[in-house]
C-alpha cells in the first residue's frame, strides 16, 4: 500500500520528507537558523572555549565528532517531520531568558564549564521554541547529546588517580613485589613510578561514557537494558584503569625498566583500553533489541499535501517571527549587562600587595627551598622565608583582581603542585591532605595540610583562600562570593595563602610552629591584602 502511494505522488520516500519540508517545516527551519546563528555570534567566545579544549586536551579531543554525530541521529529521524505540525513554543521564551541569566552568573563566577552547558541548552531550547515539544520530544536523544560536547570531569581527575594507585599499588603487592609508596608515587626494586594526571583514567572514563550512551540508544528500546549498559560504560573504564596500571607497571618491572618506561606506555594503555570496550559491546551485544523503522506516514501526506506553517498559516509565521525576536532581546542583554559589570569593576583600584616584613618573633630570611605553588595568571605574588629558635618557615600570597576565565583563583590546573608532572625530580603529593584547625584573633580556621616533597626535600603545606574579605579553605565559596562581589559590583579580588615548612620524612605536622605563625601573621596579611583589593 505504501509503495502505490509513493507512486501516485511520484517520488520515494525521501522525496516525500523533500516535500513535506519545501511546504510547511522550511520557514521554522529558516527561523531556526536565524536563531541559532544568533546565538552562536552573541556568544561566540564560549563556544570558541570549548573548540579550544578539544584541541588542546587528548582528554576532550572526542568533542569534535559530537556535532556529526549528533547531526546524523537527526537524519536518521527525519520521517518524523511528516508526523509532527511544527508550533512555536511561547515557553521557551523564558526558558532562554532562564539559561541567559545561567551564562551571566557563570560569567561572574568564572565557571567556563557552567556557561558552556549554557550555550549548548540556549541550542536545544532554539529547537522548542521554534518547532514545539512535540519534535523537541520525538528528537530528545540527538539533541541531548550535543551536552557531551562540553569539556566536563575534571573534578574526577584527583579521585580516579588516587583509585588507580591504590589498585596498581594492591595488585603488585599480592604479586609478590615489594613496593614502597609515597602518596601517588610508588617505588619497586627496578624503578620509581607515578601515577600523573594522563594515568587518571578520565580519557578512557568519558570515551567510554559517550560511546556508551550511544550504543545504548542505538541498540536498546527497553529503558532498564540502557542504563544497565550506561552503567556497566561507567564502572567498566574505571576498573580498566585500575588493571591497565598494574600491567604496565608490571611489564616495566619484569623487563628491568626496558619496556612501557616510554611511549608504549601509552600505546599499551590504549591497546588495552581498546580490547576492554571491544569485550564491553561484544557483551552488550547479546542483549541488543532489533530497533523497527516505522514506514513514512505518506497516507498523512496526502491528506494533508501542503499544511501551513504552525498549522495557522500567517499567524504561526507571525508568532514565530515575534518569539524569536523577544528570546534575541533577552538573550543579548545577558553579554551587555556582564560587560557593564567588568567596566565598573576594572575601574576599582588597590594598593600594591606587601607582605609583613617582619613578624614578631620571627625574622626576615633567605629561602629554604625552590617550591611555589603551581598558580598562574594571577595579578601579582609574593614570598617571603621568616626565621625564628623554632626553625624557617615559608609565605607565599598569590592575588587576583578582575577575575575572569583564564585569570581566575579556582582554575583548572591550579594546584599546590604540577599533577601532570612525570619526573620524579619535580614536587609531588606524598599524601593526601589532612584537616588542621588553628585560631587567630578569636576565629578558627579550618586549613588542609598537605605533604610534598621532590626526593630531597619534604615540606608541609598550608593553604587556603582570601575572598570577600574573609579566609575559606572551600573553593566553592570562593566562587561563590566571585559572584556575590560581581551582582554587587564591588572588587572579585582573591587570594590564595600558602604557609610551608620543612619537616623530616615520617615526621608528624608541625602544627605548633605553623599555628605560632598564622597567630601573628595573619592579622597583618589580612589587612595588606583588603588594601590590595581595593572597593
């Protein structure tokens, strides 16, 4: 029946989605354009930024294929256009408007990841409101997956590296190696090995996730069979790693450090990492659901060869044209208003920032070690080495004003040290940090306190953050009082404090001399750092 009714109208089955297109979807499709294009000018310089992480990072360089595959879920899904009446959705309007506000107080936050999910939503919202739920629904998965185009996870790094030592750690040992451990660097008889920000494991995490939540959508009708799968893409990668650092690690010690020492250590991995996924949807596999193609609608088509757009003909086109028109307005005064914001806050100026020269009891003096901590773009920095019958101890104050992504307190990448660094002659973490409370002036402060050392020297570290005019050790709040200073237009100016001193291997913290220290000095770097931060 299908196939005389093509005939009767002359074309196949693409020729009647052709038609169904040129007579009723192609002024919302223009309309979309429009919108899209709009959106992608207004905000070109967040796009620009997840473009630039994909080139950048192994770890995000996947977001480069999203947008085609994406595209072609889409195509497959074209027939739908025959059942659907396109409606532009008034909704959707403050939906933008909602998403726009998202983008701005990323802006002031400097959170480049919340205004990238920002941007990628404004895109999907773009199709709702210009073609309705009904298409927005019949298209959930294609456009959903536009998300996975946002350079994310990064907070998953310092976990999944301190899993994957553990794992690597545990399995030499019931190999019967000896091993000595110093936090994420481990120590065999043939050689020294660390676990580094690339062993993380975070690349294999995300490509498995990603091709996971494809395959699942591709391959499974039944909800429960996709997230058993979407789950098993999740668990499966993390163990991988886990193994994978074992065998290389083992490779390396039964070769006497001629072998996975170089590059083919990260061809093992990847080796590796491949055979696991083939495993992964082999398995998968068995359960796969045979996915029906429903036969284009063409008796629809007949019945309703050119329906106007929206199904109202001039109105639908004139509401359309209206709503796209207000979510442009609202949207443009996001950026416009953000960089109102940024002129009156680069207009507060401060002092230059001083350290105490002296604290009491303690004296001005050389430095005892080359460590700093691994901050950049920050607006000016100071160290100082204060000496007193106790022994040395270290100051280092990083500030930041007019914070923005890129120049930011809370950034990727900084850290109290390089976590990506492979030379056992850098700094590195020898253990996790431990909580230590210390009071000054009737205030308790709550600090991490975390050992390091290059194989010469150990230190322990003390730091935390200035912002808003008071002392946190949470990231989070440092942000978020980012974002109060710049709703209120004052000065987003932060800092971080770093106090260091040498100790002995195996010694406990040293907390007395340190809290001695914080006691007199903090007072005094409290008030030179409001005077550098200015209004």
């Amino acid at each position: 029946m299908s196939g005389q009714l093509e005939r009767s109208f002359g074309f196949g089955r693409n020729g009647l989605v052709s038609a169904t297109v040129g007579s009723a979807w192609m002024p919302n499709l223009l309309g979309l354009s429009v919108l899209v294009l709009f959106i992608l000018t207004l905000f070109h310089q967040t796009f620009w930024s997840m473009i630039d992480k994909w080139a950048t990072s192994e770890t995000y360089a996947h977001g480069f294929v999203i947008v085609p595959i994406s595209a072609w879920l889409i195509w497959r899904r074209r027939e739908v256009l025959l059942d659907i009446v396109p409606q532009p959705a008034v909704l959707a309007v403050p939906v933008l408007a909602v998403l726009g506000l998202v983008w701005v107080l990323g802006e002031f936050a400097a959170v480049e990841a919340v205004k990238q999910y920002a941007v990628v939503a404004m895109l999907v919202t773009s199709v709702w409101l210009v073609a309705g739920r009904q298409l927005l629904r019949a298209l959930g998965f294609p456009l959903l997956f536009l998300f996975f185009a946002v350079p994310f996870g990064y907070f998953l790094v310092p976990p999944l590296m301190q899993f994957t030592s553990d794992c690597a750690v545990a399995l030499v040992r019931l190999s019967g190696v000896p091993v000595y451990r110093e936090g994420l660097t481990f120590i065999l008889p043939t050689g020294t090995w660390s676990v580094i920000e690339a062993c993380s494991g975070l690349r294999y995490l995300i490509a498995s996730f990603t091709l996971g939540c494809l395959y699942a959508y591709l391959a499974y009708r039944d909800w429960l069979r996709r997230a058993l799968f979407i789950l098993a893409s999740i668990v499966v990668p993390v163990i991988a790693n886990g193994l994978r650092a074992y065998i290389i690690v083992m490779i390396g010690h039964l070769s006497g450090m001629r072998l996975a020492t170089g590059v083919d250590h990260i061809i093992y991995g990847w080796i590796f990492f491949g055979l696991v996924m083939l495993i992964l949807f082999w398995i998968g596999n068995f359960w796969r659901e045979e996915v029906k193609q429903r036969p284009a609608p063409v008796e629809r088509l007949r019945a309703h060869p050119g329906y106007a757009v929206s199904g109202e003909g001039g109105l639908g086109l004139a509401r359309m044209t209206v709503l796209i028109g207000l979510a442009v307005s609202l949207l443009a005064a996001g950026p416009l208003y953000a960089m109102h914001v940024r002129t009156m806050q680069a207009g507060i100026s401060g002092a230059s920032l001083e350290l105490p020269s002296e604290v009491s009891g303690w004296e001005a003096a050389p430095p005892f070690t080359d460590w700093k901590p691994h901050y950049l773009q920050f607006s000016d920095a100071r160290r100082q080495t204060y000496v007193s019958p106790s022994g040395p101890v270290g100051l280092y104050v990083a500030l930041y004003r007019d914070q923005r992504v890129g120049s930011e307190l809370i950034a990727w990448g900084n850290d109290i040290v390089l976590s990506n660094s492979a030379s056992r002659a850098a700094w590195y973490r020898v253990a996790e940090p431990r909580d230590q409370t210390v009071s000054f002036q009737g205030r308790a402060l709550t600090v991490p306190v975390t050992r390091i050392s290059n194989g010469r020297q150990y230190l322990d570290v003390w730091h935390w953050y200035w912002a808003g005019g008071q002392f946190t050790a949470s990231p989070i709040q440092v942000k978020a009082l980012a974002l109060e200073a710049s709703l209120l237009i004052r000065s987003d100016a932060a800092a971080l404090i770093a106090i260091y001193v040498p100790v002995a291997q195996g010694e406990p913290a040293s907390k007395t001399k340190v809290a001695g220290f914080i006691h007199q000095a903090l007072p005094v770097i409290e008030h030179n750092l409001s005077a550098a931060a200015g209004g």
